[in-house]
C-alpha cells in the first residue's frame, strides 16, 4: 500500500471519531470549581522562567486582576 495512503487511512477512523464527538456536544465540559485556583498556581510556578517585564503584566492583570489600562499606565 501507498505509504501516504496507508497513513490516511490510520488517521480516518480518529477523524470520524472526533467528528461524532463534536456533533453530539461531548467536546465541551464545565470547568471544575477549583479550575482558576489550579492555573494560576501552575503560571505562578512558571512566572520565574520568563522574562521579568512579560512576568509582571501575567501577575498584575492575570492574577491579581488589575484592569489592563491601569498596570500599562503604571
């Protein structure tokens, strides 16, 4: 068989699968309560690696939740 055409036909089944989730709305699912806790806690771990003006702007706005023209002001 065509190696081309042996992949595309590895990859129909997994296509049709995800068509029939999408189509019948099991794609989307409430987020848990404790969700914005357990991201900003993830980010908060990441902030360090990135550079200090990009981790300020995530901890001012994203997580303390200041209004974005207030921190660009300041």
């Amino acid at each position: 068989m065509d190696e081309g055409l042996e992949k595309h036909s590895e990859r129909q089944p997994v296509g049709r699968f995800w068509e029939e989730v999408r189509a019948a709305g099991d794609d989307k699912v409430e987020p848990r309560q404790d969700w914005d806790a357990a991201v900003c806690a993830c980010f908060r771990g990441l902030l360090p690696t990135l550079k200090p003006r990009y981790a300020e702007v995530i901890r001012r706005i994203d997580l303390r939740g200041e209004a974005r023209r207030q921190s660009l002001l300041t």
